[in-house]
C-alpha cells in the first residue's frame, strides 16, 4: 500500500497578504503546517503582496474574489456551482475560512453539498455572526477571550493561539541610522492602526509625560479616512497631536516592521476595547523586547506581568509612564524580559499553534465521509 493521500485545505481568504492581522496569521500558519500530511490551496479575493511568499511556499492559488454572497437568484446558483466544480477539481477536503466577516456564502453551500467539512477562524471578537455560521463544524478562535464572548456562543469552538515566524525577525536588519537615531537612543515604539481604539492617544500622552531626554518615541503605521474607519487619525491630526515635541516621529506604514522591532528597544501597546489577540505582542516577543500593554482581552495569554513584559490597566497613562520609564532606565531589565519574551514565543507561538490547529483538522476529518 502507498501513503495515504494528503488531505486539502482550501482556505477563503479576505486579503492576498496585506497587513492585516488575519493574512499575516495564515501566512505564519503555512510556512508551519505539516507539508507531508496537509496540502493548502488558497481561494484569494485578488492579487497582492503575499503572493511571492505563496509562490516561496510553493502553496497553489486562486485569484477567486471575496466570499459570493446572495446578489440574485442566478448570479448565487452559478457561484455555487463555480466552487463546486473548483472544490472537486481540486480534491478539497476541508474548507477553512479564514475570517468571520460574512452573511450567506456560496462557498459553504457548495462545502455542505459535497459534505466537506467546514471550520471558521475567529481572529476578532464576533458580536453578530452571520446566519450560515451555524453550518461552520468548529470556530477557532485566536484567543480563549475570543472564544469565550464571541456569538453564537452555544456554537462548537477550539482555542489556537496565533503563530509567528522567528526566522522574519532574526533577519531583521538595523534601520537606526536610517531613522535618525543614534546607538544610544532608547526607543519606544507604537506599531499598529492608527486608530483610537489602539490608543494611539494615550501613547503619545505617555510620551509627552515622560520626562526622559534620551528617549525616542516612534509611531509607525497607516493613518486613514476616519469617514471610513471611525476612530482613525488623518496625518494632520496626528502631527498636530504630536506638535513640538522633537522626540516623537511618525514614520508611516512600513512592511518591513521587523526592522522596526530591530531598532526598539520597547514596544507599548496601548488598546481600548481588549485586543482578540494582539499579535504585536508576540511580534514584539520574536524581536526579544520586552512590551508594555493594556490589560484586557488575549493580551493576558501571551503577557505575563514582569516576565516578558508589564501589564496596565485601559486608560492607565501614569501606569504606562511608570513601567515605560522602568524599562528606559534599566537595559538589564530589557534585556532580561525581552530574552524572556523570545523564550515564550519559541515554547509556545512558533509551533505549537499551527500542531494544535492540525488537530482540529484531524478531528474533523476524521468524521468526514
């Protein structure tokens, strides 16, 4: 007898590898998942950044749109037959989609007609699910906060923590002198949306409130249309919000953020709302820095206070100035919790993850005609 057939999973995806959270996730997950067991096919909403990393990979794609939901009687059943036939010719034995953000897709028509099964990732908390949720056999969610206050909560989940990949970070160059900044400097760095719920603001109350003439303060993501995306911050809002404090820059979205990481020396995460996750804080882990991070939602699974970084309580801005400080003071105390923190992420955010979502797969193939 020859080995047994390796089983396909094709994965929906709402992004071609931009930076989102969800697409940096996947793409974490396939450079682990168990290439002799499992072959990955991607159905992609369009062309993008991540498809030299696929074709590195050597993971096979579709440039298929986003999710086809109900927009006529017609248009729907041609949908459905379209990811039939692409669902057979490519021997798909299980559907993962990777994001909650849909209604009534033809994808999982065509899964439930051909009784493949079908797992839905969770990577934000889910106050209103969908009503072909309820056809998804298990929700993985990134965090037991995520799991624990998503809807529908009776619904079967599994808890896979994200992943990262320690080879990006450890080859991360020193962008310091491209910066701006000297060997010296001590820099604190926010990395995310530039958006109120990330707490932009209280970083940059932080940063004025610290009394601390070494200290560099960077912002490094995308501002946006806040007519778009409430609670975001045009460039103008920003830099005025900033105004003349010399030590704070603004350096715009990079998508070489582990030379950023590289050129911090702390990484502050200041939230509202409680992160599903938050993966800058195994990011930051990977890099060996050390983080200090609103208290709330995922944070807690990957943050354990005074080890691989310091927890605040939301709002806290004193609480921010007081372990920031900490830290800027102390480059044995950086040292050790960033050490630390690559410890924790190499136990158990490299690996472990992607094994525990196999077994989800397992299980429900399990089961699977």
């Amino acid at each position: 007898m020859g080995a047994p057939r390796r089983r396909v999973i094709c994965y929906l995806t709402e992004s071609a590898g931009d930076w989102g959270g969800a697409s940096r996730v996947l793409f974490s997950n396939l450079r682990e998942l168990d290439r002799t067991r499992f072959d990955p096919l991607l159905l992609l909403p369009s062309k993008g950044p991540g498809l030299p990393v696929l074709d590195e990979l050597k993971v096979p794609y579709l440039i298929w749109g986003q999710a086809h939901e109900p927009r006529g009687v017609l248009g729907y059943a041609r949908a459905v037959a379209r990811s039939i036939r692409a669902f057979r010719r490519h021997r798909v034995d299980l559907l993962h989609i990777n994001g909650a953000n849909y209604w009534r897709p033809a994808e999982i028509v065509a899964a439930r007609l051909l009784r493949i099964p079908v797992v839905t990732h969770y990577h934000v908390v889910v106050d209103k699910a969908g009503p072909f949720i309820r056809y998804s056999d298990v929700i993985v969610a990134v965090s037991a906060y995520t799991a624990e206050v998503s809807e529908p909560k009776s619904a079967a989940k599994a808890v896979v923590h994200n992943s990262v990949p320690v080879a990006r970070f450890d080859a991360a160059r020193d962008i310091r002198a491209e910066l701006g900044l000297s060997p010296s400097d001590v820099v604190v760095s926010f990395i995310g949306q530039i958006r109120s719920i990330k707490g932009v603001d209280l970083f940059l109350r932080m940063a004025h409130g610290m009394p601390a003439p070494g200290a560099r303060f960077l912002i490094v993501g995308e501002c946006r249309d806040p007519r778009r995306f409430p609670g975001a911050y045009t460039e103008q809002r920003l830099r005025e919000e900033i105004g003349d404090d010399s030590r704070i820059r603004f350096i715009g979205y990079r998508r070489d953020v582990e030379n950023v990481y590289r050129a911090s020396d702390i990484v502050v995460m200041p939230s509202r709302g409680g992160e599903p996750f938050g993966l800058i804080t195994i990011e930051a882990g990977a890099s060996r820095k050390p983080i200090v991070a609103t208290r709330g939602g995922g944070v807690p699974e990957v943050i354990e206070h005074g080890e691989n970084g310091f927890l605040v309580e939301p709002e806290d801005v004193d609480g921010l100035i007081r372990y920031t400080t900490l830290l800027a003071e102390d480059p044995a105390l950086r040292k050790r919790m960033g050490e630390r923190a690559r410890q924790i992420v190499e136990e158990r955010f490299t690996s472990r993850p992607v094994r525990d979502l196999e077994k989800v797969y397992d299980r429900l193939l399990s089961r699977a005609p």
